[in-house]
C-alpha cells in the first residue's frame, strides 16, 4: 500500500454551511472535488495524525463510495483509529453518540439530510466535533480557508475496505473498525426512557406508525419499535434504507410524508403517527387525523419531559432557534426556567448544552433534541412521545388540546419559496432590511407593526457574534413574521417565511393554521413585497 501526493488546486464553492457542504451529487464527483473538501477538513482540524474519528452516513447515493474515499485519505492522513458504521450505515445522532461514547476526535458524516438522493439529486458532507455536534463556526472557518490554499491531498493506494462485516481490519497503518450502527443508539434510548411504560402501553393495543421514508432510520426503528417495545411487524413502513430514497423527497411533512398523513387520515387511523429524514435527526408527529407543528411538539415536550427517566429532575433551561414559534417561551416562562434564542443550525445550541444552561432544545424545522447527544434526534424524539403518553395515558389529540387549554396556542407556519434566483432572493432581503426601521407604528392588512429588527445573536458561553440571522417584524397581539434564506438547497435560493398569531381564546383552537394566519400571510406578502420581487404569490412548500 502506497501514500499518493496528489497534486490539486482549490476548487471555487467549498465554503461549509450550517450542516456542512451540500452540492449535487455530481458535483462531488468531480475530480479531485471530494477529495479536496476532505483533505480540507483534516487541515483544519489540525491534521488528522494519530486522531480517532467516525465515519457514517444516510446511505444516500455515493455514500458508500465516499467512505473508501475518506478511509484511504485518513489513512494516508496518519488517522490511528476510524470507527464506520456497518455499509457506511449510521444516523447522524447515532454518530453524535458515538462519537461522544467513544471518546473521538471529531466524526465526518455523509449526508444531505432531508434533501432528496440520487445521482442527479443532493449529497453533503459534514465534520463533527469532539462533542459530538457539527463543527464550530471558528473549525468551519479554517476548514473553508483551507479549501481556497490546498495544492495536494494524501491518499491510500489501496483495495476497499470490508465493509459488510463487523470487526477489526487495517488499511496502511490505520485501523478500520466496522460497528452496529443501531446497538449503542439503541442502548442510549433504553437508559433514557421507560421503555417498559411504553412497552404496556404498546400491549394495551394502543397501535403507532412509523414512517423512515426509506432512510436511515428505518434499522433503527425496527430494532427499537417493533423489536424493543413490540409494536406489530409492519408498523414501521418504508423501513429498507435506499440510495434514492425509493425516488421521495426524505424530509418529514405533511407534503413529502404523504403516505403517512393518509393513513393518520384514514377510517381506523393507528393512535400514533410519526416520521423521521434522510439522516435520522428530524421528526414529525402526528395523532389520528391531526399534524403536530414541531414548534408544538417542542412546547409539549418542554412541558412533560420530567415524565420520563432521564429528565425526572426538570430541566435547566431549554432553547429554540430564532425562527421557531414562541410557543416553548410560554411553556418556559410557566415553569420558571431560562429560555434561549439562537441563530438556526444545531451548532449554536452545542454551546448552550456543553455549559449546562439547557437540557432541552429545537427548531421549526422539524428538530429537536436534548444532552444526551449534540445533534437533533427523530427516532429521540419521538421515543419521548410515546414516553408522556404512556405516562399520562393519553392520546396525542387529547394531549395537545389540553396543552393549548393551559398554555394558550401558538398558531404558526412556514410558507418555502423554493428555486428563486439567488440575486431577487438578496434583493428582496436587501430592500425588507433597509425599510426595518420605517416599519413600526404602520397598519398592515389590519395589523399593527409594533417593533422590527435584524437578529445578531451574542452567544452566552463564547461571546461570539452572529450576524445577520434573520429579519424579524413584530405585529400587534402576539404576530410575528421572520424570512431568512435557507442555506441547506444545493441551487438557487429559498426564502422562508415564518408565520406567527396567538391566541387564548379556546374558541379558536381548532381553527385551521392557514386561516388563522391569514392577516399575517397578507401583512408578509405587503410588508416583504414577495410577489415584487420574485414575481411568486404562493409558497412552493406549507410546513
């Protein structure tokens, strides 16, 4: 086996975002692009010799072939350890635990999370931290600065790596060691929650469904929900991981987990209903004939996560990203504890939980997560569901009405527009941003606009700024509406547009999101002028 100097030049557009590099799928297999974002990443972290790291992705198209890739390049690297995930197989909180279990030196993970698959669709390639969440903004930093120096990478001339079987091999001097990727997840969950509560309630007859999507998920629920807990064979559908997803689009919503939303719809719905993405970390909850907004389900489990083991002691704190709905900051101000607003991407939460200050966390966009690893969790999430159901032996209809009975109810939405052209997207912002301080005091679609502004967060633990997170327009009555542009699509641009109303009148509970919205979509579209600058009138996505 020889060590190989390739020589290379910096390739345009390796710039990391909040999750890492996401480009087309053939985009990464460009000469020299994988290999150059890799070798990137052991600069930056200091160089990769006598490190121990973990290796493990969605099974996404191109997964398996990357992971040889970066096995030899860690190799040639002077890596000492790489623990991988049987097939290249591992959710991204399965890697966060282990990474976090083991003692590593960081993990990379190979996904594009609930981005569709496929050799004309999305990849992503991401590095974690020792502690088990995605890299810092300052090792993100260095691992860009590298990409725009590099000159060569090191790689292993070498046979693949076997995979397929669990054990111990060497590559060079380098030892590969393939793991379950479901056992330690697994054991976690089982220290965690009361899995014998969930166990009789299970065989009380209450029935649950779960959809993987054809993701990575699908081995963990099955050993978990129907192996562990003993709901029926077949409760998890779509469970086989596939390179494309089985052609769907793996992100858990009511519009891409269709399948799901119509048999929670259906004549003898089961009492449960759940899905989880491409990579693991996102969920989707639902009780029969009703979807749960995760800025709901968020709320819900602040409220009762001391039903289960882990958390019986309370919390210390809890946190949600800026764009998420206020609803958690009602349920925190109840209970008296401390309550965080953070940029979006998981990684401003890691702070936050290393120091202490919160045990539970999430965001809009369908993630939530607590200490026990640094990474949302589906499968995590919906296990402490079924946890406080159990416990308070009710069904998630009758969980929720009573929530919003003693916490007053959050109606919220996030309308997606998709694919705009990066220029009218910046445009758009651009124009909103400079009319910030003009708004406040002016009547729109029969709202009043009582404060604006442009969140930079002051990050408590580090004193590191964040800039420019996301602008914010503050309407009478508890209406709120945030935009910002997504960074996880792989071209053009996406505005999102969160859309936020309260209300304390029980009378309204059971409205319709949309409707319930209405004046806040209006005041959106004239205060954003959406349609001016994009020539759009409706979302391409209500999440």
């Amino acid at each position: 086996m020889e060590r190989l100097t390739i020589e290379t030049t910096p390739i345009d557009g390796q710039k990391p975002g909040t999750s890492g590099l996401r480009k087309k799928t053939k985009v990464f297999m460009q000469t020299h692009y994988l290999e150059n974002f890799v070798q990137a990443i052991f600069d930056g972290i200091g160089g990769a010799d006598g490190k121990t790291l973990v290796l493990g992705g969605d099974g996404r198209y191109f997964g398996d072939r990357a992971a040889q890739v970066i096995l030899r390049m860690a190799a040639a690297n002077g890596a000492a350890r790489v623990i991988v995930g049987q097939g290249a197989l591992m959710s991204t909180p399965a890697a966060s635990n282990l990474i976090r279990k083991r003692g590593t030196d960081g993990g990379i993970i190979l996904s594009a999370s609930h981005n569709p698959g496929g050799p004309d669709e999305d990849f992503g390639v991401k590095f974690n931290g020792p502690n088990g969440g995605p890299a810092s903004e300052e090792v993100t930093g260095r691992i860009f600065e590298a990409t725009t120096k590099l000159s060569a990478y090191r790689i292993l001339e070498a046979q693949d790596a076997d995979l397929s079987n669990i054990g111990e091999q060497t590559l060079g001097d380098m030892i590969v060691e393939v793991v379950d990727p479901v056992a330690d997840y697994a054991a976690l969950m089982e220290e965690l929650f009361d899995f014998d509560a969930i166990r009789a309630l299970i065989d009380g007859g209450f029935r649950l469904c779960f959809d993987a999507m054809h993701a990575v998920t699908g081995p963990y629920a099955k050993a978990i929900l129907e192996g562990k807990l003993g709901a029926s064979e077949g409760s998890v559908i779509n469970a086989v991981p596939k390179p494309d997803f089985g052609g769907g689009h793996p992100d858990p919503n009511p519009v891409w987990a269709k399948e799901l939303v119509d048999i929670m719809g259906g004549v003898n719905a089961p009492d449960f209903g759940a899905a989880s993405d491409g990579d693991g970390d996102r969920n989707m909850i639902m009780g029969p004939g009703m979807y749960v907004a995760p800025s709901d389900s968020l709320a819900v489990l602040a409220a009762n996560a001391d039903l289960a083991p882990a958390y019986v002691k309370g919390l210390a704190g809890v946190a949600r990203s800026m764009p998420t709905s206020q609803a958690v900051d009602v349920v925190a101000d109840a209970k008296g504890l401390d309550c965080y607003e953070t940029p979006t991407g998981w990684k401003f939460f890691g702070n936050l939980l290393d120091d202490g200050r919160i045990t539970l966390c999430g965001e809009e966009s369908a993630g939530t997560g607590s200490d026990h690893v640094r990474e949302k969790d589906g499968l995590w999430a919906v296990l402490l569901w079924l946890n406080i159901l159990a416990v308070k032996k009710q069904g998630v209809v009758e969980l929720m009405q009573a929530h919003w009975a003693d916490y007053g109810r959050n109606f919220y939405s996030r309308h997606d527009f998709e694919g705009i052209e990066t220029e009218k997207a910046e445009a758009l912002m651009g124009d909103l941003r400079a009319r910030l301080d003009d708004l406040p005091g002016k009547t729109v679609a029969g709202r009043s606009i009582e404060a604006a502004d442009e969140f930079d967060y002051h990050d408590p633990v580090d004193g590191s700024i964040a800039k420019r997170q996301g602008l914010r327009v503050y309407l009478d009555n508890g209406g709120r509406i945030v935009l910002r542009l997504s960074g996880t699509g792989t071209s053009g641009a996406t505005l999102r547009v969160y859309l936020e109303d309260r209300s304390e009148d029980p009378a309204t509970f059971d409205r319709d999101v949309q409707d319930a919205l209405g004046e806040v979509i209006e005041a959106a579209h004239q205060i954003a002028r959406i349609e001016h600058h994009t020539g759009r009138t409706e979302p391409d996505v209500r999440a």
